[in-house]
C-alpha cells in the first residue's frame, strides 16, 4: 500500500492537527509552533517525530519541508 504525498508545509500542517496537533506531538510551545507556521517549514528536529506521525496516518512528505538537503544539495 502506497501511502498519500504531501507536497507542501500546509497541507502536513493540517493532516496533522494544525496548531494543537503539532504542538503536542513535538512538545514545542504555542509561540515556537507559530514561528514554524509563518516559515512555512519545519525544524530539522521535527522530521522523525512528524514522518513518524505521518506515516501513522497512511502520508508522508517531501524532506524539503524540513529543511533537509538530499545529497546532491549538500555536494554543490
């Protein structure tokens, strides 16, 4: 089974449970959620507690959304 491609930082927000959703499951304060909102991105910090979370939920996301470099990106 092929899980559901979220293509951008919105889209992961709402699967998620917006504001309340990933606040819980990243344990970050309402203020430090907020900054990730108008960033339209994640914290690399974030990536395996939210795919995982993802994943859960039958989704999954591009890395970009948390700012992380595939190979050809980190080898200019």
């Amino acid at each position: 089974m092929s899980s559901e491609i979220l293509e951008t930082f919105s889209e992961v927000w709402d699967a998620l449970g917006e504001h309340r959703g990933v606040a819980d499951l990243t344990g970050a304060k309402a203020s430090t959620v907020s900054m990730w909102k108008n960033a339209g991105s994640f914290p690399a910090n974030t990536y395996i507690i939210l795919t995982d979370a993802l994943r859960a939920i039958g989704k999954s996301a591009p890395d970009s959304l948390w700012r992380m470099k595939i190979p050809a990106e980190a080898n200019p």
